[in-house]
C-alpha cells in the first residue's frame, strides 16, 4: 500500500490532505471531529486521506512522520505543507484552500 499510495501522491494533480494518526493517540482522538469537519468543508474540492501509522508503517516511515497526528497538503505532487500536534481546524482548512 506505500508504494502504491507514495506514487498516486506524487502523481496527483492538485491539493491533497493527508492526516496520519494513531487509534491509541489522545491528541489524535482530540482531532477527530476536527479532522471530521474539514473533511466535509472540503469535500468535492480537496480529496482528505488517512493513514493510521500502525496500519501503514512503512509509507509513514516513507514521509518521516515522527509525531501524530501529522498534517500534510501536497499541492500537484509536491508536499508543501506539514505540521504535527493539535491544531486548529480554520488554519488546517485554510492550509489546504490556499494551495487549490
């Protein structure tokens, strides 16, 4: 799944958000409704995929995710935005409306 996630990533035209969490996280459970909410903002504009690292070590290993939950938005292939931590749901949707 890594490899055929990794090359689908690098080979998507426009904006994607991707969140990888983990089910035992409290921070990642606290983002939930949050991660619940933009994804539905977004719908039809921005695809939003979710990895949990312990199902899928290898791809998070692949985009160096340390921390979860971790953030990224890739823009035609390229990532050009990551963060880790709780954040905030309107910089989370904004990060991924200004790269559209």
């Amino acid at each position: 799944m890594d490899k055929d996630m990794l090359s689908r990533l690098s080979s998507e035209k426009g904006t994607v958000l991707v969140e990888f969490y983990a089910t035992w996280c409290p921070h990642c459970r606290k983002m939930e409704p949050v991660v619940e909410d933009v994804k539905a903002s977004l719908e039809g504009k921005v695809p939003v995929y979710q990895f949990d690292i312990d199902k899928e070590p290898d791809f998070s290993d692949e985009l160096k995710v340390e921390v979860v939950p971790t953030f990224m938005v890739f823009k035609d292939g390229e990532m050009v935005w990551k963060t880790s931590g709780e954040i905030d749901g309107n910089m989370l949707y904004s990060k991924a409306e200004e790269n559209m």
